[in-house]
C-alpha cells in the first residue's frame, strides 16, 4: 500500500543513547504506533566532554515516529516532556511533512481517514 493523499508527518527526536526508551514510552502513551531508533554520534555545544585530555563525542540515538497530522502536537509534546527536552544537553526534536507513505499495511486501519 503507497498513500499519496493523506497526510504524515515525521518527528526526529535525537538523545543521548540510553535515553531513546523514554521517547518511545512517551510517543506510545500518546497514540503513536511505535518508533525506529538508530544510532549517531553527536557534536553539539553540550556535547564534548574531556577524559584524560581526549575529547569524547557522545554517542546519540534517533528516533523516527511516523504520526498522522493532527496528533502530532499531542505526541511531540509527551516526547519533550517525557524525555525533558526542555532541558539543555537533553536532546532535540522537529517535524518534517511526509507526503507519501509506502509499506504501512499492517497499521493501515490507524491510517484510514
């Protein structure tokens, strides 16, 4: 199944790694189906930390929950507050619009209109 005309939106949420547990626990009770977590390497302003003079970039994870519009502010809200983005060096998350969607057939009654 391919959907052309409805509408998705995707929230990236990148954390520290460990912390990927709270976005999908947060994302779940708020109606998200579940989520795909990945791992990176961050270099922000929080994140260098010093040992023995070697500095060391944390290791990150992402997560991508695939949303319908219109719970999106619902669920990236539970993300922020259940993994305290509000809070510096925690992580962060933003919204991209996802205009076709391919091989959800087996959440398609989630996604029907």
């Amino acid at each position: 199944m391919e959907t052309k005309n409805k509408q998705f939106e995707l929230i990236i949420t990148v954390v520290n790694k460990g912390f990927s547990g709270e976005v999908i626990d947060a994302s779940r009770k708020a109606g998200a189906e579940g989520g795909t977590i990945m791992h990176g390497r961050g270099t922000g302003i929080h994140e260098k930390a010093k040992f023995f003079g070697i500095t060391i970039e944390p290791e990150k994870e992402i997560i991508f929950t695939l949303v319908k519009k219109g719970s999106t502010d619902t669920i990236l809200d539970a993300i922020v507050e259940g993994a305290n983005l509000n809070k510096p060096g925690k992580g962060i998350a933003f919204v991209v619009d996802v205009p076709r969607v391919a091989g959800i057939t087996h959440i398609e009654d989630l996604f029907k209109d």
